[in-house]
C-alpha cells in the first residue's frame, strides 16, 4: 500500500466519519463530563482495531488508543468538549436554540475529535498493510475549553512515549500554525465574612463581596506595571446573595493570568496572590484559593511544519458547488459588524498568510492554503496543546470547515458544524494529518530534526507542569471560554 492510497481510502470511509462527528455535536457535553462523546469515539476506535485504554490520568472522560509496535510513536491530538449557552439548530441562518441554555459545539471539537480519529485509522491501516514498525496514537484530550485537560494528561506523563505530535483545529482558513500562545494560570478567590444587618449593625457584619471588589481594585492597579504582552481577567462568580440590607458573608471571583511564558504568569500570580490576601486584611475576612487549570506556552517546530505544509499542499483542497458558495454567504450575512475577516484569521500565521489572504477578500470560503512563513507570533489565546509541545515535538493546522469570518464561539459557528462545508474541511485534515505522520514513520531525519529543534528551543530547560500536584480537573464554569 502506497501513501497516497492509504489516504484515498478514507474516501470510502468517510460517511462514518461524517455520522460520528454529527453524533458528538447532536450530544454537546462541557469540560470533563463528554461522557457519550467520549464513549463514541472508543467505540469507533475498538472497531477499527485500536487497543483503548480509558480513564487515562484519572479523568474519566481522557483516553488513548494505539495500534502497531516500536518506534516511532507518532500520537494525534483529539478534543471533543463543547461551549455552555451556545446551544443551536444546525443549519440555521437565525439564532435558533435546540434547548435555551444548553452547550454547542462552538469551536468545532466534534469536527477536530473526528477528524484526528480518521487520520489515526489511516495510518492504522498504512502499518497493518505494510508491516512496517512504528506505532500511532489517538489521544483522546477533554476539558481544553477552561480546563486544560492536556496539560493534566501532560503532567501524569501521557504523552512521554510520544516522538512527535499532530493536531488540527477547524477554522475559516488552511494554514500550518506556526505561532506560540499564551500560558495561563486559572485561579478561584473565595472570600469569607460576618453577615449581619446592614441598617441594624453594619457595624458587627465582614463583607465577603468587599474583599472580592477590593481584590479587583488592587488588580485594576497592578495591570500598568505588568508586561504588555499579559492579560488579567476575572469574572465575579459570586457575590454574595441578593439582600443589600444583608452584609454578604460569602463571595468568589474566578481569575485567568495570561501571559507569552509560563515564568511571565507564576510572577504575576504571586502579586495577585499577595493583593487577595491584602484585600482580605482590608475587609476583616478571611481568603481561600483554589487553583484550578493552567496551561503552558506553545512551543513551535519548524520541522513539523515544514512537513505538514508539504502535505496540505499534496492533498487536493475541498471542492465547493454553488449551493455551498450560497450558503457560506448567507451565513456571512448574519454576522453582526461583518464579523471577523480572513486578514483578521491571517494575522496569527504572519505577514505572508495576510498577503494571500487579502487576495481573497470578500469571498465566501477561505478555500487557499496560506504559505508557510518563518514568522512565529504570539497569538492572543491560549491552547493545552502547549503542554504537549514541551514534552514532544508538536505542530498542527487550521482547516477551512466555515464560512469566512465566521465568529469563534458564536451561534453560527455552531450552526455550520454538522454542513458539508465541516465535513469537506474535516476529511481534508484528516488526510493531511495522516499524510504526514506516514512520512513520519519513513522519514527518522525529520523526527529526529524535530526532537534537536525542541531541545534547543528550550535552551536546556525542560517540561515543567504548571499544575500542582494534587490539583484535579474541575468544570467549575463549564460557559467560560478560556482557552
């Protein structure tokens, strides 16, 4: 069996693919509880011959699935986790609820989870047909929407077998990544006061919420002596109750640190960590934190994507017919302030990719593929796929599966993941992905390129989780968006 008919034959298989990406977004479910998605995908895994282990890092809802013998172990990349509120009827043009409240796939994980899963049964099949050494693995990774569930699998050791790592995200666009994120620090402030009447004797009560609001403040100060480049966030979860005549005895706020390196956040939550406990001085209460996720820095690999951009541009792009090209546009036409634009996608893949994306402004799909530049920006989000990167030489892809501009996280995007337009842009990530890990177990030069590029990005250093021991998954606020 040669590649190109290895990667061929998912053609045949396709419809299945198609079924079981529009089963995970028909059945939505948030961080570390995707417990049907999750059941899914083992399912389709043990019946295309892949050895499942389940329960993976002790998450109930992370699994891998492996399939061949020695080296070297190439692991593809699955999510499958979807938004709370965004709930939405599939190829509406209108915001139309399934269930008012309930989770959608805003960000296109049925789509990515699948997608990763098709590229793992390829290259399954390429090793069964030819005998050929090597192994793959589908890592089955819930909770990267504000829980960061790789970066747990990451510091339990799931990813140290690994050589190389690939992934995909579904976008408006088809480029290779080449860019770092952010890393982040996720932490809850629980504050703990005295109520009392606040008319009566104001006097005898401890306000919880004025901790909270005295913790912003004192934040709110610090952001002009923190680096550019960082972001604080924070969102009351808790203010206390609904009486102003009662002096609040408990409230919370839930922070996001942002920052270009891991070192940058753990510095400033040190200073946030010191402004909480001034702010509990100040109120006369008493604070408790709870750490809850983080995630490392992206760390690039020009070796990887070096050979995913060959492969994305060996792969024939999707072909769309009127119909399509119509229907893109009618979504484009809902979105409020014109949405985002493709220059806006291109921004985070470098000067080139903008260059290319001006070219086609205006039309409805983002059917190009952006050339491969040396430009690394930091983009302004955050992935758990960084931790993967420091532990093993990663890169991944964005595929063109919307209409472009379509907003991330919003109503429409849900809307568009169960189209042909998803399912095109699925397959085709499939086959690239699966296209270059084949490379992979042929060519050792290129892992091995990859593996020296990673030692000397991390000029010696080494993978540190930024997660405490201890520290388990929580869904503590499955409608936050903070990946």
């Amino acid at each position: 069996m040669d590649k190109q008919k290895a990667l061929d034959a998912l053609d045949a298989l396709a419809p299945s693919f198609y079924e079981l990406s529009d089963a995970i977004w028909d059945t939505p479910e948030t961080a570390f509880t995707e417990t049907r998605s999750a059941a899914a995908l083992c399912q389709a895994l043990q019946q295309n011959g892949f050895e499942v282990e389940q329960n993976v890092a002790g998450i109930a809802t992370a699994f891998c699935a492996s399939y061949g013998q020695g080296s070297p172990v190439i692991g593809l990349l699955g999510e499958f986790d979807a938004l709370s509120g965004l709930s939405q009827q599939a190829d509406y043009t209108e915001k139309s609820p399934v269930v008012d409240g309930a989770p959608g796939h805003g960000c296109g994980h049925n789509l990515l989870g699948v997608g990763a899963l098709a590229a793992a049964v390829a290259v399954k099949n390429y090793l069964q047909q030819t005998g050929l050494p090597g192994r793959v693995v589908y890592y089955g990774c819930p909770g990267e929407e504000g829980g960061s569930g790789k970066a747990f699998m990451a510091r339990d050791g799931v990813f140290d077998e690994l050589d190389c790592a690939l992934t995909w995200h579904p976008g408006d666009m088809n480029a290779v990544n080449t860019a770092s994120s952010l890393a982040n620090y996720q932490i809850c402030y629980r504050f703990y006061g005295v109520s009392a009447h606040a008319a009566a004797c104001p006097h005898k009560g401890r306000s919880a919420l004025d901790g909270v609001e005295l913790l912003n403040i004192g934040v709110q100060f610090l952001r002009e002596h923190i680096i550019p480049d960082a972001r604080v966030h924070y969102a009351i979860t808790n203010t206390g109750g609904f009486s102003p005549n009662v002096v609040q005895p408990f409230a919370e706020v839930l922070y996001l640190i942002r920052a270009p390196k891991t070192t940058q956040v753990q510095q400033i939550y040190e200073w946030v960590e010191d402004i909480a406990k001034g702010a509990a001085l100040m109120s006369g209460t008493r604070v408790e934190r709870q750490f809850i996720k983080a995630c490392s820095n992206l760390v690039p690999n020009s070796a990887l994507a070096a050979l995913l951009q060959q492969n994305m541009e060996d792969q024939p792009l999707p072909t769309y017919s009127e119909r399509e090209q119509q229907y893109a546009a009618a979504m484009q036409a809902t979105f409020e302030n014109g949405g985002s634009s493709l220059v806006e996608s291109a921004a985070m893949f470098g000067p080139q990719a903008i260059a290319v994306a001006k070219q086609h402004a205006g039309q409805p799909l983002g059917n190009f593929i952006s050339p491969l530049t040396g430009a690394e920006p930091v983009m302004p989000g955050s992935t758990d796929v960084g931790d993967v990167s420091w532990v093993c030489p990663t890169a991944q892809i964005s595929v063109c599966t919307m209409a472009a501009g379509t907003p991330g996280h919003s109503w429409q995007l849900v809307s568009q993941g169960k189209s042909s337009l998803a399912h095109k842009g699925m397959l085709y990530a499939a086959k690239v992905l699966a296209g270059s890990a084949i490379d992979l177990l042929h060519r050792p030069e290129v892992v091995a390129a990859a593996k020296k590029e990673l030692a000397e990005r991390l000029e010696g250093g080494h993978y540190i989780p930024p997660i405490p021991q201890g520290v388990t998954p929580t869904a503590i606020d499955p409608g936050a968006k903070l990946g």
